[in-house]
C-alpha cells in the first residue's frame, strides 16, 4: 500500500454507516494532553487522512473541554459529504478543577451537551453519538432513551456507547439499536474479549477500538523519563517507574517480530487488534490517534500485515503479563 491508496470501506455493523477501514483518534489534535501538539499539521493530517479513506473521525466534548470539537469543526464543514464525525457526551468537569470530572447520563444533561457539540462543530447532525462512560445510576432506559430522541429529532444519526459491560450493550440495543462500541483494545488491554466483544459479535455491533497502540507504548518509542511535563501519560500506573521497565520488555518481543518481518512495533500491534474481526467474527474499526501523516501512514500500512500462526503465538501471553492497570473511570468522579 503507497501512502496514495485509499483503504478499503467497511459497513459498521448492522444499523451503522460505510466508514474507512481504520479510523483517526483526534482527541490530541488541538490538545496538548500527549505534549505539545502543531495544529497546522494536525489539519494536514486530518487532509491526508481523508485522502486516504479515513473517514471516521473521532474526538468528544470533553477533550480540551470543547476545544477539539472546535478545532474540527471547520474540517467537518468543508468536508461534509465524506466525514464521519463522531463525538461523546458523559465527562462533566467538577468546578473545583482538582477533581477532574464526573460522570454525567442524565436525559436533561444529554440535550444540553449535544446542542454543545452541535454548536461548536458547526453542524446540523452528529454523526455517530456516544455516551462516553456509564453511570450505573441512571438508568440505560432513561439515558439511552434520550440518545434515541436525538436521533428522532435529526439531531444524532447513529447512537454508541463506550466501556460498557456484554449485559448492559444487550440491554441499551434493545431500546435502541447500537451502531458501535468504542473501548480500549490492544494487545496490552483484552479485557473486552470477556463479555462485550462476544455480546457485540451476537448483536453484530461494531468494535471500534481506542487506543490500539496502548497510548503509543506499542510503537516502542515511548519512554517515561521522555514524556513532556504536561503529558496525561505520567499519571498513568503503565508508564509509572516500576512498571515501564517490565512493560518496555514485553514490547521488545513485538519489536523482535516486526523487524523480522521488516515493519514497524506499530503495525504489528494494529495488525494484531485488526485480525480480531475474523477471530471473533465482528466488525472492528481502530481509531488510532495520530498529529502526523507520516504515522498516519505508518498505520494505515498495517491493516495489509496479516500476522502468522506463529507470530499471533508469540503475542498472546503479553497481554496477561503487563503490569500497571489502565485508566479506569468510576461513576463517582
């Protein structure tokens, strides 16, 4: 594949739009939350993309409190037609800054957050809505119900959720079909192949994977002690000091096989998270996140690595043997 072919289209699930094989994270765009970000070449990157036949964009209100659906919004607009623009609603900032963000699904807190996004975007219809954490004390039917009144009143085309449990993605399908659902999958984070991956294949939803390349450990490129001061990635227990070390070997055993097979760390680990649609028998769109083309392209390469029996052998023990949690979102925050 040269850095000129569009890949291929992909229908996400049942009830979901045709989108690019592998979508675009954008949450860093315009954000400094991964360091120092460039919005010049974030725009040409999200150009290039869609040259490329990336057509899913992803990003949420929370991400720069609003500023990176601002930022994307003019891309969005000139290229109506072709993007597919999905964003999320749960993360509320508490007024006290110090304690981050709680967990909103309120039906009320639902409206007011997509005319939000709605107004910063510029658009008349959010693409793909997603609620971006669940707080089990509201209840599915109230807040999916409300997802659903977005879509009656044109406002939403398509409803998804993010981190839920198998038995809650059951139960919000069936008060509204559920196009896609965005959790972390990697070879670094499988919990999702417990309960929902199996729930999704049933309902035939979509898995859209976020954070494919485990927040850039799997590129092999990451250091800790190289993460600038501002990068969400100190706070995290993967990239803390006496787990990065254990974690970095387990990432020379992907390097080992990519440069066997003259690729990157990175596209072995996407090829891997794109294999799992033929091993669980569901659609499977990853949103890497990427500023650069030239990553871009460095992922995009991946999704024509088809790893071997031996290879995926070598790569299944990793995930139990990472050390340090991912980050997790209560509904207390």
């Amino acid at each position: 594949m040269t850095s000129k072919t569009q890949i291929r289209a992909v229908k996400l699930g049942m009830n979901g739009p045709t989108v690019g094989a592998q979508g675009l994270g954008a949450m860093a765009m315009a954000t400094d939350i991964y360091g120092a970000t460039d919005e010049s070449e974030s725009m040409a990157t999200l150009n290039h993309a869609l040259d490329r036949g990336v057509t899913l964009i992803d990003t949420a209100d929370m991400y720069g409190n609003g500023a990176n659906e601002t930022f994307l919004g003019p891309f969005v607009r000139a290229n109506r037609d072709r993007v597919v623009l999905a964003t999320k609603f749960g993360f509320f900032p508490h007024d006290d800054p110090a304690k981050g963000y709680f967990i909103d699904n309120r039906p009320e807190y639902i409206f007011q957050a997509a005319e939000a996004s709605l107004r910063r975007l510029g658009i008349e219809t959010i693409d793909i809505y997603y609620m971006h954490r669940r707080n089990r004390k509201v209840p599915l039917e109230d807040s999916v119900g409300a997802m659903a009144d977005l879509v009656a009143s044109g406002k939403v085309r398509y409803i998804g959720l993010s981190e839920v449990t198998g038995e809650e993605l059951r139960l919000a399908n069936s008060i509204h079909p559920i196009a896609a659902l965005e959790s972390e999958w990697s070879l670094f984070s499988r919990d999702v192949e417990e309960s929902v991956v199996p729930a999704a294949a049933e309902l035939n939803i979509a898995f859209v994977p976020y954070s494919p390349l485990g927040r850039g450990m799997l590129t092999g490129t990451v250091k800790a002690t190289a993460l600038e001061a501002g990068d969400v990635r100190n706070v995290f227990p993967r990239f803390a000091g006496e787990h990065i070390d254990a974690n970095a070997r387990l990432v020379s055993v992907i390097s080992t096989l990519a440069q066997a097979r003259g690729v990157t760390p990175a596209q072995i680990a996407m090829a891997w998270v794109h294999g799992r649609a033929t091993v669980h028998g569901l659609t499977v769109v990853p949103i890497p996140g990427t500023r650069k083309r030239s990553r871009l392209d460095e992922n995009l390469a991946a999704i024509d690595v088809h790893l071997t029996d031996d290879e995926l052998k070598v790569l299944e023990p990793l995930g139990d043997a990472v050390q340090g949690i991912r980050p997790v979102f209560s509904d207390d925050m």
